[in-house]
C-alpha cells in the first residue's frame, strides 16, 4: 500500500540480500538514514544507538505482525512456505563506525559469531523455543556460517550463501539452529509452520511508504512508526501480504503496464488501481482471519487525511483516501454477511487462484 503521492516509494526489487524467510537486512541504507536523522554534524554513538534501538522495535512489530497474518491465513494462500518466526542478521551490514551501537542495540555479545538473530516473531516456533534478538547463531543444521561458502564478494555475500541454503534446509520443514555463547553452543530444534511466501521487511528510508512484489513486503520506518497501534499496522501489511496472494506484480508485468510517471496514466493507471481495490478489500478478510479488527483499515486512512492532509491532486494508481475507506467498508459488510450464512466463507477474490 504505497503512501499518496508524493510520497509513495518504487516497487520493490528483489535482492540477493534478503531472499529468505529467516533474513532480513538492514544494509549501508540503514547508515543513510541515520544521517538524516542526525544533526549536521556526524551522529555520535547516542544517537546511532537511539536510531538501531527504533529499528530493533520495528524489526520485532513487523516480524510478529507478519508471521501472524501469514500463518493464520495459510488457506488463502496458493504459494507456501514454512516459517520459523526467526529474524537474521549480519554484523558486516552494518557501517564500521556504528557497529558497536548496533551491537549494543541488538544485545549482542563480545566475540559473537557474526550471525545473530534481529528479530523472533511473537507466538512463533522460534519464540517458543527461547530464541531471542541478540542471540548468537554460529551454525544451521550443522553449517557453520561464519564459513558458509559465499555468494559472491561484499558485505552482502554471507547472507545471500544463508538466503540460498534456506530452501533445503527448510525442505522438511525444520531447522536445527545452533546457539553461541562464550561458554557453549546448544542445539535448538525449531519446526516450521506453514505460511504464506512472504517475507516482511522494515525499509530504512525517509518517506512513508509501502510496496510488494510477489515474495516481499517492505514497509518503511517512518510508516511503521506512523501507525502506532499494531491493528493499524496489521492493516498496511495485510493489504501488501493481499498483493502477493493475488499475484498483483506478476499479473501486471504479464499485461505489460508502464512503470514510474507513466503509470500514473490511461490504461497502466487503470489496471494498477484496480489491483490496489482488490488488495484493499481482501485485506479485510485477512485481518479478520488473523484476528485484528478489519476497521483498523478504517482507521488508520481516516487518520493519514487528519494529520497528513488530503493530496491536492489524488494518485491515478491509489484514490483518494475516501473512496479506500468505502470499497473497505463495503467489503466488512460482505464478509459479514457471507460469514453469518457460512462460517467457513472464502474471498470470491481467491476463487481463481490454484491451490497447492
């Protein structure tokens, strides 16, 4: 769910670096925008440990929000993954001068294996198991990482060798992860839940802004922290998670519509916004599905126009904000009323798609 222009942030692009339902990296845009956090002069360590601190909160609300909507709406999902509700990291993604604020932020130890864990999912297998952020990961099922052979060069390469191995060793469904302190490791065995394939990041950006394209969903800083309860949030990651499971990117890529300012017109403006009125309304039954209030949609759009201020010229791709709030309420009084004569009604918006 894009913010209104002009805010609203190009789609998202598939990288290396974060091709896993286990990894998530914050990478040298992290460092950017602490310096626009900063005062002119450069951040000192208060203040980056202020900056990863915001993040490893935001790591934990996106990571919980989105394990939650994805595993509870498996039945709507063509496309499955297993999940574990582990967040990872690398210490190399993070700038030299703010390592060790980050290191602090995270809780991590002195001579920890480079892997760690950012975030563990409320609820989740991973969580349950006694995992938590700032724990040291030296291996998983039996492959050391610190010397898993790369992907490449970089700061990046180490995470992509995680991200490639992550489909075999999720292929049975569990993980065997094993744990690093100074004075031990211990093996902790985690067994995936199925879920939707997708994978929810926090984006360290300026802008508010949110975007899917098919596998990921990124939501920026500034809007998670934007709304401020977590059915609102559950909203704007619901309606992005409804992107990927109706296959929004691929069938837009397949009709050949225009990307960038040219999208904004004709017919690339009609078919996108067309995508974003389904996305919006089965996003009311994926949060319904998960147990969030589906009016948190409501809401939070309400709020964006009182204290964001309504755009002089509405997005062609979008609407206005009022006409979202009436296809969303539309859509609370059809799944009402489907529900109330079959509690085991589904979206008609699914209906086409192929079940595995």
């Amino acid at each position: 769910m894009p913010a209104p222009r002009p805010d609203r942030p190009a789609p998202v692009q598939p990288r290396d670096a974060t091709r896993s339902t286990m990894t998530r990296s914050l990478s040298l845009a992290l460092a950017a925008f602490a310096l626009l956090c900063a005062p002119a002069a450069r951040a000192d360590e208060a203040h980056d440990l202020a900056v990863y601190g915001a993040f490893r909160a935001m790591d934990a609300r996106v990571a919980t929000i989105g394990y939650r909507l994805a595993t509870t709406n498996v039945g709507l999902c063509d496309q499955r993954q297993p999940a574990t509700g582990l967040v990872l990291s690398d210490v190399a993604l993070y700038p030299a001068k703010q390592r060790a604020a980050a290191a602090r932020a995270y809780s991590l130890g002195d001579a920890a294996p480079p892997v760690f864990v950012a975030a563990v999912a409320e609820a989740s297998p991973a969580y349950a198991a006694g995992l938590r952020t700032g724990h040291a990961i030296a291996a998983i099922d039996g492959e050391p990482l610190a010397t898993i052979a790369r992907h490449g060069d970089g700061d990046y390469a180490r995470m992509a060798a995680i991200d490639g191995a992550m489909g075999r060793w999720l292929a049975d469904g569990e993980l065997v992860v094993s744990v690093a302190s100074p004075t031990k490791t211990v093996a902790v065995t985690l067994d995936g839940t199925p879920a939707c394939a997708t994978i929810f990041q926090v984006k360290a950006s300026a802008s508010l802004g949110a975007a899917a394209d098919g596998r990921y969903v990124q939501v920026t800083a500034p809007l998670v922290d934007f709304a401020r309860e977590d059915e609102e949030l559950a909203a704007v990651l619901a309606h992005e998670l409804a992107h990927n499971i109706l296959r929004h990117r691929e069938r837009l890529d397949a009709a050949d519509i225009d990307r960038g300012l040219l999208q904004e017109f004709g017919r690339s403006a009609r078919l996108t916004r067309a995508t974003e009125t389904e996305a919006d309304r089965l996003s009311v039954w994926l949060l319904a599905g998960a147990g969030y209030d589906p009016m948190a949609a409501v809401r939070f759009w309400t709020r964006w126009d009182k204290e964001r201020g309504k755009p002089l010229i509405a997005s062609a791709t979008h609407g206005r904000s009022s006409t979202r709030i009436a296809a969303i309420e539309d859509e609370i009084a059809t799944m009402t009323a489907a529900k109330a004569a079959d509690p085991a009604a589904r979206p008609a918006l699914i209906a086409g798609l192929p079940r595995n």
